[in-house]
C-alpha cells in the first residue's frame, strides 16, 4: 500500500527532509543534573515515573491514586490536595523572595519589574477582591487582557482561590467573546481599559461592553486602567484599582483536589470551531513543571522570553505555570514584535540578554523576510537555547534560526504539542540528554510518554513510511475533557482509534525514532495516489531563496484525485514575475518529484492565518471546493481571505469550472 512504503520521489523527498545535519558537538551544552538519566529510565513503569516527577511539586497531601484511568477519562494523582498558585508563586517567595519573575516591557517603550513577592502580593489582593465580588470555587472568570503583568495575576488570583481561569486572546472580536462568555458561563469578566498594538490603543472594555450586552448572568467586570483612554463605566463595571486599593495582600491558597479544574481554554480554531479545552491541577502542572526543566534545562541565572500570547496554551504553560513554578525570570512583552523597527525582538533580546527565546515558526519566516542585517546587527551573544511551537518548522527556517539568530551555538527545541496536550509531548530535552537534531524534525517523545504513528486501522506503520499520530498512553498534562461536552471529547479524540488518543496531525517516525510533522490529517492531499502532507510541500517552497511563505490545498480533479493549489509570499524586494512561478513549479519537481508540481501558483502578500499565526487551510480548502467559509472567528485578517478569494476567482474563470 501507498502509505507504508515510500514511493522513490517520497523517498528522495523524505532524505532531503531529514537531511541530518547532525550536531551533536552543539547539543552537548547545557546538561542538566536532573535524576533522571535518559528517556528510557522512563519507558517501564510510566505511572510511577511521573509520580516521582509530581513529588517535586508541593503538595498539601499526597495523592493515594496515581492515575485513575478509565478511558478516555484519566485523572491524575487522585486524592492529592494542592494549589497551582501555591506551586507558582510561594515555593518561591519562600527561599528567594526578592528574584526578578517578570521584566515587562510595553511597545511604547514602558518597562516594569516585579520580583516573586511582588507578584505574590498582588495576586493576593486580586484574589481577595474576587471573593469579595462572591465568587466561588469552580466558578468561571473570563480574562480578557493584553499582554501585562496583571494578565499573569489574574490568573494567579483565580488559581488561588480554586476559581477556573478562561483566558480569551485581547485581539479577539465582541462575537468571539460572547460565544466563549456564554460556553463557559463566566460570572466575572476581567479587562482594561486598552491595549497597545502597532501603536494603536485597542479598546477592549468597549469591545466587552459590546460582547455581554445581552449576558445577564455577568455580574461584574473588572477593569484595569493601563492605557487611559476614556471609557464608560456602568452599574457592573468595577475599577480594579479601587477595588484592591485597601483591601488584605495577604491570601491563603485554597487547598484543591488534584484533579480540580484549573482552565478552559479554547483551541485556536485552526481546523475548525474552537474547542473548550479543560484542564485540571496536579497532573497538568506536573508536566508542565517537567517538560519546562527538560526542554528549557532552565538554570537560576536564564533570562527567558516565550513570545506567545497568554491567549494561547504556550502562554499558559510556558509562560505562566512553568516558568513561574522553577522561579525563572522571564521578559514579558506587550505589542508587535518587528514594531516600531522590524528588528524590536533582537534589540530586546540584546538589551535583556535573553538566554532562552521560545516563538514561532511563523514569527520566524516573518523576521527571516526582513534579512539577515537586522539580527547581525545586534548582540544575540546571550542566547544558549532556541525554540519553537505551533507548526512543523520547515528545515530551511530552521537552518536559518540555528545559524543566524543562534550562531551555530545554541541547540533547537522543536516542540510539539496542543492545547489538549496541556505541555509538550514530542521535543529534545537538552535537560536530560544529548541527542543529535535534525532539522525540522521535533526529535522523540518527552519521557513518560509513549507515541505511535499508525495507519488506517490504527496499526503501526513501518518506520519511515507516512501516518497518523496517535498517543498510545494517558500522560499527566491531558485534557479533562471538552468543557461541558463529554461526548465531543470522545468523538473528536478517541473515536478514530480504541484507547488510543487521536490529535489529528500526520507524521513519519524515521528509522532513528524520530518524528516528523508533515500537517493536519484533514489536510492531507492526495494526488495521484500519492499521499503528500502540507507541511512537506509548503517546506519545499520555503526552501526556495525568494518565498517567504507558503501554503497549498487540494482541488478535486477528474485524473489525479486532487490537483494542487498553492499561495506563495515572496520574501520582501523579491518581484513576482511568470518566470519566478516557472522557476518555483520546476523547484517542487525537482525537490519532492513531478507528481507535486502545483497546477496553480499564486503569489500573495498574506495568507489567511489564525491569530496565533497559523495558516487556516480549511479557509483556502473551502474557498476552493466553493463551500461555506464556517467560523472565522478566530482569523487575524480578512484582507489575506479577500485576496485568496480574488485568486480563486480569477483562476475559476481560467477553468471554466471545478
Ligand atoms: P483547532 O484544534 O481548533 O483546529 P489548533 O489545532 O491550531 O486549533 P492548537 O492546540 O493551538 O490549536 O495547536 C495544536 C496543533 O499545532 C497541533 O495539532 C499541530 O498540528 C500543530 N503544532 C504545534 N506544534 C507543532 C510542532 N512543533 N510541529 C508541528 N506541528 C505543530
Ligand atoms: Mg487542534
């Protein structure tokens, strides 16, 4: 069968792909003194071995049942009793009060420090000022927040007090508050007045305003002044300086079951409408807590900046419970990262002198479009460790992180993980062990979990060969389950195979046990009998010295099955001309194979993407199989949509049909 051995041109493809540039001398930095030597240590018993790892949290009681697993529902450390904001904030305040926890800076240029006490202190005002608004254990409250330290505060305070946070990305519309505040059932919402954004003020209390009008069962919102723009205040708005102004900075953590909700948090609707994502206490920050010491092997002196809103899941565990549980400094910052000069990330990482830079593929590809200048012309002498999360990291981006922005020096973590998965399931752990990278490869599972690529029938395919992900044991940081929707989360993830976890993307897993994404199943195309992930053609485009970007989807056609279109962003200064789209078409036939040539080619300035910067595909697949374009909610720009639509169009016109 096609799937389980690679065609030559698949084959070709496949080594060009995995071209190992072995870096083994580089990936030797940064050894951790952790317990636990290699992952293996972990493959006998996972349930034990992630109760060692959950010990080194603080707990009030320790659990009597270490999983609970009745599947597709695990709960994890069942009967242990402890805080996340505990975990968090006072571990820390208790032995280094005074260390630096955030180093904020705003896109104006505004700075902020607050150390661990600090944060400690108002976390604990915040949470008293929510009691006192009567909200309860496992009540929802909204967060709706710029990137500011008191986003990580609301948080904490909800935390504190057992109350389940639901944080909703501050770029987002009325609508898309409104379906999320009515899903949740939020009693209290929390805002500002404003957010900075190229330089702009983004009114968001105006936008609450506008998203709960019709939502009685809000009882209060609670806004924070931060950018001072005028706004109305009505009978339920409270002013979160006044009401935390005299009240106690002193709040006990609520002593909570392990397995109490923590978060809702919505997916980024990439392949369609958001899902409520739900997650619990113990088991999530035990991984969390793990997978940050691994990956990051984060030492006491790192300066560590994760770019990612705390709109995302990034945010939440990496730049929230993470980092803040190990007592790291981070920098947090709020605004565009190539604004005002397209080169703000590498002056901050310079002016900081960030050790760790966790971000995205696609803020990757955008400051690679801008040159190598930029980067060159600031001091990135303080970086020790690179990473990214989000998308496969198409090989030439990679190259160019490794080599541009990290020198040769600092070793990639590639993670891969979702919103479901609460932390990172597939990544190198520099903290454990020295392994060699491949580039666009997110390496072998983390230990404690066990993963498989298998084909149709859920058995395991040949190494090498194309299939589909799965995750053959429960992990600690899984999702509860989909908010309020049991049988969502059974069929979204655990009907396609029994007992085994379904996260939808497609995958190889090489003869060296590594894993490579190739794209969201539903994504796959098939032409002419051949399966071709996205991420496979888009990489052999961004391969390519002019393309900044690209995405492709499938059209049906009569002869191949699929025929392939693709949107190509040229990278800046380069002119679109027809000689540049021959010479891209004869790229992809040389690099994946004839059969990948794309029947249309059409050059973009933007492609439809998320607002955590991932292309929709599922807009250009409808747009292409003219079908209704569903929920957008979740889409940064319309103009990229209008302009692929154009492209459609007039491509329609050239067929006369599809
Ligand atoms: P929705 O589930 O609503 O469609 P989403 O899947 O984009 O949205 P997230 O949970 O934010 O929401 O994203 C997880 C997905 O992102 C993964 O399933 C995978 O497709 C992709 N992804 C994340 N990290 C990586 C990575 N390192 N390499 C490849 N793909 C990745
Ligand atoms: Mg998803």
């Amino acid at each position: 069968m096609k799937d389980s051995l690679p065609t030559p041109f698949e084959r070709t493809f496949f080594l060009t792909y995995t071209q190992p540039t072995v870096l083994d001398s580089v990936y030797t930095i940064g050894l951790g003194n952790n317990d636990l030597k290699t992952r293996s240590d972990s493959n006998g018993n996972r349930v034990k071995f992630w109760e060692a790892q959950a010990a080194k949290l603080y707990w009030f009681e320790k659990w009597h049942t270490a999983l609970d697993w009745n599947p597709p529902f695990a709960r994890w450390f069942v009967g242990g009793k402890t805080n996340a904001s505990y975990n968090a904030l006072d571990v820390t305040v208790q032995k280094t009060p005074n260390k630096k926890a955030i180093i904020w800076e705003g896109e104006d240029g505004k700075k902020r420090e607050l150390t661990y006490q600090e944060l400690l202190s108002e976390v604990s005002k915040l949470a008293n000022a929510l009691k006192s608004l009567g909200v309860q254990k496992g009540d929802r409250v909204t967060v709706y927040l710029p990137m500011i330290p008191e986003l990580i505060v609301a948080l904490l305070a909800c935390a504190r007090i057992g109350v389940i946070h639901t944080v909703i990305f501050s770029g987002f519309s009325a609508k898309s508050i409104k379906d999320r505040v009515e899903d949740s059932k939020s009693k209290i919402i929390i805002t500002s007045d404003g957010g900075l954004r190229r330089g702009n003020i983004i009114k968001l209390k105006d936008v609450v305003d506008e998203a709960i009008q019709d939502l009685d069962f809000v009882e209060n919102v609670i806004v924070l002044e931060h950018t001072k723009n005028p706004i109305t205040l009505t009978k339920r708005d409270k002013k979160w300086h006044e009401l935390v102004g005299t009240i106690s900075s002193s709040c006990d953590a609520e002593i909570l079951d392990s397995t109490h909700p923590l978060y809702i948090l919505y997916t980024s609707g990439t392949t369609g409408k958001p899902k409520g994502v739900l997650h619990g206490t113990g088991g999530y920050l035990t991984h969390v807590y793990s997978t940050f010491q691994w990956i990051f092997d984060i030492k006491d002196s790192d300066v560590y900046f994760c770019t990612a809103d705390i709109g995302w899941v990034t945010g939440h565990s990496y730049v929230v419970y993470g980092p803040l549980m190990h007592g790291a400094t981070q920098i947090m910052y709020e605004g565009a990262l190539d604004f005002p000069t397209p080169g703000r990330i590498w002056e901050m990482i310079s002016r900081y002198k960030v050790t760790i830079l966790y971000t995205t593929p696609t803020a990757l590809r955008m400051f690679m479009k801008f040159g190598d200048d930029l980067p060159n012309s600031n001091d990135l002498s303080s970086l020790r460790l690179l990473g990214t999360v989000g998308e496969p990291i198409n090989p030439q981006v990679w190259k160019w992180y490794f080599g541009i922005i990290g020198k040769g020096r600092c070793p990639i973590v590639d993670t891969w993980w979702q919103t479901e998965t609460g932390g990172a399931l597939i990544s190198p752990v520099p903290g454990l062990e020295t392994i060699p990278l491949k580039p666009g490869s997110a390496t072998r599972p983390v230990p404690g979990v066990s993963l498989s690529v298998v084909d149709e029938h859920g058995k395991q395919v040949e190494p090498d060969s194309k299939g589909y992900l799965v995750v053959t044991n429960p992990w600690p940081g899984m999702l509860l389950t989909l908010w309020g929707d049991d049988e969502k989360y059974k069929t979204v993830y655990w009907s396609k195979y029994k007992n085994m976890y379904y996260p939808g993307d497609y995958a190889i897993q090489d003869k060296d046990g590594y894993i490579w994404m190739l794209g969201r199943a539903d994504d796959v195309l098939k032409v002419a009998g051949h399966r071709l992930g996205t991420a496979e053609l888009e990489s052999a485009f961004v391969s390519n010295k002019a393309v900044a970007e690209a995405a492709v989807c499938g059209i049906p056609h009569d002869v191949k099955g699929e025929a392939i279109i693709s949107f190509v962003v040229l990278k800046d200064g380069v002119i679109p001309t027809s000689q540049l789209k021959e010479e891209l078409v004869n790229h992809i036939k040389k690099t994946i194979g004839p059969i990948a040539a794309p029947d249309q080619l059409h050059f973009v300035k933007k492609l439809p993407k998320t607002r955590s910067g991932k292309i929709m595909r599922r807009l250009l697949k409808a747009m292409a199989k003219n079908e209704q374009i569903g929920d957008i909610s979740t889409l940064e720009d319309e103009a990229s949509v209008n302009e692929i639509k154009t492209a459609f169009a007039e491509l329609k016109q050239s067929l006369g049909k599809f």
